[in-house]
C-alpha cells in the first residue's frame, strides 16, 4: 500500500528539545542489563535489555523529559530548581502509568512485567516485540485493507479503550506508529505516555506536544472551556485519523487547519470508496473525526453501535449487510449520522399511538419536521437543519419545500463559509475594515458563529495595533527632525519589539545611525583643530554637531574646553606682545614678568623663553655698565 511519506515518521512533536545522552551498553539496574537503544523520545528513552534473573531480553523504558533533565555521570538532574516540581509530578504520573498497565488485562494493551526508581528517575520493564507498526504494516500492503480487517482491528482496540476508560484513563497518542500488529493479526497499543500530558498541564515553559493528523482540537490548545476538555472522545478522534490513514494512505489535515475553514472531506462522500466500504462504516470514521468534540461518540458502546459492532450485528451479519446497502444521504457529510438517528427515531416513537401500522399518511411528520429544520436554519444550527432535511427526504424524496428549504439551507451555509474564507484572507493582509465588514454579515446570518467573532476581534485588536504603532512613529518621526535621537530611538524600539520588520522604524534607527556616525567623525576633527589651535576650525565643527544635535553632550564639553583654550591662547598672545614691548623699551623685570606668564600657561613656549632670556641679559649688562660708571 502506498502511504503517505514525510520526514517525520509520526513520532509525538516535542518542540525545541535536546536529545539526552542515554546509558552505555553494559549498564545494570536492578536485573536489567542494559543491551542498546531501541528509540528515544522527548519524555522517555526505551533501551534492549536482558532480563538476567528470568533470562530474557525485554523493553526497559526510562523516565527522562529532556525539557526538564540532564544526565550527569549516569544520574537525572534535573536542570533548574524551578522545574523540580514539574519533574517529580511527571515521574509520579510515570509510576502511575506503569500501574495502570501493570492493572490491565488485555491482548491489545501493553504489559509491564515491573517498574522501578533509580539514578534519580523511574523504569518500567516490558515485553519486547519485533512485530511491525501499523504504519509499517500498511507499507507491506498492495492496497489499503477491507472492512471488514479494519473492523476487527477497530473491534480489539476498543475493548482495549473500554478497559482504560473504565479507569479515567486516556490515551491520548493513537496513531500507526503507537500500534503493533502482531503475528495473529491482532493489535496492540503501545505508549501512553501519561507523564508527558501531567507535564503538559504543568509546565510554563513553551513546549507543545500534539501528533499533526491524530490530535483533536482539544489537545491543540486552540479552543477554550468546555469545549477543550480531553476524555474518551480525544482517543476516538485519533482512532478515526488512524483508519483515515489506512484508507487514504495520508493522514487528516491536522485540527489547528480546520479551525475556520475546514478542507477535511468527510469519507462518506468520496465515491470512490463506496466500492469497497459501506457508507454506516465511512460515516461512523467521518463522526470519530468530527471538529467539535461534542459531535464524536461519547463512549466506546456509542462508536461501537456507530460502527455496527455490537451483539446483535456480530450474531447476525446480514443486519450489517442490509444495513451497508442502505441508500447513501445526498446531501454533504458534515451531518451528525448520530443526530439524524435521534431525529428519526424520536419523530417515530414521538408518534407512536397517532399513526397507523403502514404509515400511510406521513403529512404531519414531514410538517413537523420541516418547521423544526426551518428553525435550526433561523438559528444557524446547519448540522441540525440538515438533518432533519435529511429525514424528511428519507419519507419524501420528491418533497419541494424539503428541497428548496435545503438549497436555501446550502446557500446560506455557503454564504458564511465564503464570508469566513474572505475575512481570514482580509485579516492577514491587515484589510481591518475588510474583515469587520465580512464577519458582521456573518454574524447577521449566525451570531454566535465563534469563529466570525474571533475574527472580528482580532481585527479590531489589530486595527487599534496599528493605529497606536502609526501615532508612534508619527512621534518617532517628530523627534527626529528636532534632532532628539534620544526619544526617537526609544519609540522605535518599542514598536520594534511588537513587529520587528516594521520598514518605517527600521528607516528611523537607519537615519539616526547615520547622523550618529557623522556626528562621530565631526568631532574627532574639531578635537584634532584642538590640539593645533585652530579655533576657526573648531567652531565650524562644532557648529555642524548642533545642527545635528543641539544637546550631544560631547560636543557641549569640547565647546567648554575651546573656550578655556581660546582664552589662554589670546593671553598667551598678549603677554607675548607686552613682553617684547618691555624689552624694546627697555623695561626688563616687566618683559620678564610678561613671558613668565605666558610660561606658566606654556612652559614649553620658546618665543617666551627667548624673550625671557634676552630680557635677563640685557638686564645684567645694564646692572654692569651701571656699576663701571
């Protein structure tokens, strides 16, 4: 059989996670000798090992959530004290799911010889099987198996739910890679991984795990309340997926697809397959796969009737025969086959006394029942409008008001789809008004349509979003041009931070950095004019930083040391003309006090020390000839 291929092999999603280093070959616990690495996974390595007291090799699984835990010289830590808490609720829930196993009594589920604590985490031992996967089992085939194969599977894996059920007890991780088949055929379902959800419920820290295809809605974390409630229902959604897959040779597009706009097709409407499978059967799958978790079976005596797998069918096969040749609904299966069943049976018992024995006069029914369905449509209860459309062209399959009531039925359903469809498309082009305009005529028609209200919601969000990011950068834009690099880089930064690829902010920071460099390179000139005195220099300089920034603090100190070295420089200067004044005249002690001064600003200044000199000289040789005379 041609299944579907991709890079994963079904194995349970555990986002961003480290593979742990797993226990050498040679390695013994208890009994157990570690013999090598069947598979590891994100909460759990499971190692071939050889049970020495009993003398056989067995699976030996280890507790071990690679979120949460690291190996130190063969020992779990945990890695930070903080997931201390989570750590030991999941290995409790590990123990736990040990004993439950070790509880069970039945061919299709997994037994467990012992479980155990060590190196700091916990064990189980299992059998070892060498049996195929489902999946590989599928692979083996020339095309996808019959009815009544995969009724019999069906019928062995919901004994096996039933007795885990009566538990509290769910799987939660259905899927071809999670059964084997066995030598007779039978099934067997591996991995419950009851530590991974305790984890899942616990932990803050963002880790998801679902299996893409076989996980509800409710194990996706996109729906609220009530509705996300996990129970028996959980497990049938992925027992469903699982047939899909044998069937289609390709698994369900995942929950999260469907949300608001639903690709899946039902089964039952597949022609196709109506060769080869009776349409009780494809429509009892389409219910398992059911999006709202409330429109799948219940429990497993319901999917069982569903299937057309109790008592009295497995007694009388041509009940099931009849029932298989029964004439296929024309309308689309997104119908519940259960609420159809209801309807039917409840209008006819409900009548039960008024009616003769042939049903000759099925007027009154078929009135009822159309109001009824007139009324679901009022509501926008399409599922229950069909249904009860359904029923009456079961009585009446020519009926005109049955079928105009369905076409406007259709129309309308159609009309919201496309309205939907429409305002996604508008919301992620950030079309705001688009989608508002599109999910209130959705909500004309149905107004407590859930994801016509999402929509509207997150547009409006979006809208005030976007607004309050345009007033920001209208800000940003305004500080800039004050040359306030300060507060626009500060608004930048918070819209940045909500949309990193925001072009108008990045074109901001861009254009600060720009001035900031230029800036930068103006004042390493005006410090170089500085250092030669070039004062003319050193202002022009100074003058293009507070064009740019009028309050940059470097350029204010620099500005305060021109001023200090302006000012020395002119007293330099004068003192340097006074002295040379003092010596042409004569006046010595004053051309000596002159340069002295400029010395002491510049003691390296040689005019100043030639003056000083000279002066000296010719004062002695004024003090001599005074002394001759």
């Amino acid at each position: 059989m041609n299944t579907e291929k991709s890079q994963d092999n079904e194995q349970t999603v555990l986002v961003s996670e480290k593979v742990i280093t797993t226990l050498p070959v040679g390695t013994v616990l208890e009994e157990f000798e570690i013999l090598g690495v069947i598979g590891q996974g994100g909460f759990g390595i499971v190692y071939r090992a050889l049970d020495r007291s009993l003398e056989r090799e067995v699976a030996l699984k280890e507790y071990m959530p690679t979120g949460f835990a690291v190996r130190e010289t063969g020992s779990t830590v945990v890695k930070s004290i903080q997931h201390l808490d989570t750590f030991e609720v999941g290995m409790r829930s590990f123990i736990n799911e040990a004993k439950l196993l070790a509880k069970f009594h039945h061919p299709a589920l997994l037994n467990v010889y012992r479980f155990f604590e060590a190196n700091g985490t916990a064990y189980m031992a299992m059998p070892l099987y060498e049996n195929p996967t489902f999946k590989e089992y599928l692979e083996q085939l020339q095309e996808p198996p019959d009815e009544n194969w995969l009724k019999s599977l069906l019928k062995h894996l919901l004994e096996a739910l039933a007795v885990i059920h009566a538990e509290n007890c769910y799987h939660r991780d259905i899927s071809p890679d999670n059964i084997l088949i066995l030598n007779n055929g039978k099934p067997l379902l591996l991995d419950f991984g009851a530590a991974r959800h305790v984890i899942q419920d616990r932990s803050h820290i963002p880790t998801t795990i679902f299996k893409a295809g076989y996980a509800p809605i409710e194990q996706c974390g996109e729906i609220e309340s009530q509705a996300s409630k996990q129970g028996a229902w959980t497990d049938f959604y992925a027992l469903g997926a699982v047939i899909y897959f044998a069937i289609m040779g390709k698994k369900p597009v995942s929950a999260i697809a469907r949300a608001l706009h639903d690709p899946l097709e039902p089964l039952a409407t597949l022609k196709p397959l109506q060769k080869k499978y009776s349409q009780n059967f494809l429509y009892a799958i389409d219910q398992s796969l059911a999006f709202n978790p409330a429109d799948r079976p219940q429990n497993v005596e319901a999917f069982r009737k569903l299937l057309g797998l109790t008592s009295e069918t497995e007694s009388n096969p041509s009940n099931e025969k009849q029932a298989n040749q029964k004439k296929p609904s024309k309308f689309p299966v997104f119908l519940s086959i259960s609420l159809i069943t209801a309807v039917s049976i409840g209008i006819w018992f409900g009548m039960k006394g008024e009616l003769d024995v042939s049903f000759s006069d099925n007027s009154e029914i078929i009135n009822r029942t159309l109001n009824e369905a007139q009324d679901c449509l009022q509501h926008a209860k399409f599922e229950c409008a069909f249904a009860k459309i359904d029923t009456v062209l079961d009585i009446d399959p020519d009926n005109p008001h049955a079928q105009k009531l369905y076409d406007n039925a259709r129309s309308i359903h159609s009309e919201i789809q496309k309205n939907i469809s429409d305002a996604d498309i508008c919301l992620k082009q950030a079309q705001f008004d688009c989608v508002i305009n599109k999910t209130e005529r959705v909500l004309q028609r149905d107004p407590e349509n859930l994801h016509a209200k999402t929509l509207r919601s997150k547009a409006k969000t979006q809208n005030a979003q976007d607004i309050k990011r345009r007033n920001t950068l209208a800000t940003a834009d305004e500080c800039l041009k004050k040359n306030d690099y300060e507060c626009a880089l500060s608004l930048t930064d918070m819209i940045l931070i909500d949309d990193p690829e925001n072009e108008t902010a990045k074109q901001i920071q861009n254009v600060i950095a720009e001035k900031e460099d230029e800036i930068d390179t103006t004042l390493q000139l005006a410090e170089n004019c500085l250092k030669k005195s070039q004062f003319a220099c050193v202002k022009k300089q100074l003058n293009k930083v507070f064009n740019l920034d009028p309050e940059n603090a470097q350029a204010q100190a620099l500005e305060n040391r021109f001023r200090i070295s302006q000012q020395q420089f002119q007293t330099i200067q004068k003192n340097l003309l006074d002295a040379e004044t003092c010596l042409k005249t004569a006046q010595y002690e004053c051309a000596i006090s002159k340069a002295e001064v400029v010395l002491n600003f510049s003691p390296g200044n040689r005019q100043a020390n030639n003056l000083r000199n000279a002066a000296k000289e010719k004062q002695l040789e004024a003090w001599k000839n005074s002394v001759i005379e």
